[in-house]
C-alpha cells in the first residue's frame, strides 16, 4: 500500500523539479502552517484520500490534489500564472511517479484563479493489491473422509 506520507513527498519532489527546470523561484512550504502566506511560494493539499474494496485482492485508492500558487505580486501575476500553468502541465498532467510505482491522472491537470491565487486540480486513481492471507488447504493436499 502506498502510505500518504510517500505521496506528498513525491508531489513536493515533482512540483520542486518542475519549478527548478522552468527557472520559477517558488518554494513548497507546508500547508498546515498558521503562518502569513509567503510569497512567491507553493502549497498543496491532499484530499478525499480513499481506499475502497473493489475485487478480492485488489483496493481502488484515489484522492483529490490541489496545487495553490501564491504568485510575488497579489496584484499582478497574469504572466506569473502562464508560466506556472506550462509548468506544472509538462510534469503533472499524465503521471506520478511514487519510488517505482506510477499513478495517473483520472482527467489530467484543470486551473482555476481566486483572488490572485492560482489553483491547479488534479485527481489520481490507481489500484493496489490486497495481500492475500488464506490457511486453508490447497485442493491438490485436501484430504476427505467419506
């Protein structure tokens, strides 16, 4: 099973070499914080983290990431918000590499903006295998009495 923790940390470690590759200066800090909001920095929130039982030995696990891009300037940040849009589609909006593992994107990357804020939404869908915990006989050492 994926643990949350390994899906944040593969979501900050993506996001921080999407913004590196494309020359933005806009740091993860975490989304817990009480703290004014740091600007130009990046937050992100992980919601709606399921796990639901879908076959014997499979769970379908999904959640909901928001990507919240708190741009340098409140007031201006049109062309702010282009580049993070290019940025975060070229390494979001298929896949997510968790260690070895993949995961994709059930409707790719969507934006929205509010009050200077850009948001990116993206939802993720996988299934994980269930172990199998079984002590009962194989059919081929079964042993009946009649």
């Amino acid at each position: 099973m994926i643990k949350s923790a390994d899906i944040y940390k593969a979501l900050v470690s993506t996001i921080t070499a999407a913004t590196t590759a494309h020359n933005i200066n806009a740091p993860v800090v975490a989304d817990d914080l009480e703290e004014p909001i740091i600007r130009p920095s990046i937050k992100i929130q992980i919601d709606d983290d399921t796990a639901n039982r879908d076959t014997t030995h499979l769970d379908l696990r999904s959640f909901l990431c928001r990507i919240y891009y708190f741009p340098p300037d409140r007031h201006s940040y049109r062309n702010e918000h282009f580049a993070m849009k290019d940025c975060l589609s070229e390494f979001l909006k298929d896949t997510l590499w968790i260690g070895k593992f993949n995961i994709d994107t059930v409707d790719g990357i969507s934006f929205s903006k509010t009050d200077g804020v850009l948001i990116a939404e993206l939802s993720y869908e996988w299934y994980e295998e269930r172990p199998i915990i079984d002590d009962s006989e194989d059919i081929e050492t079964l042993n009946m009495n009649i």
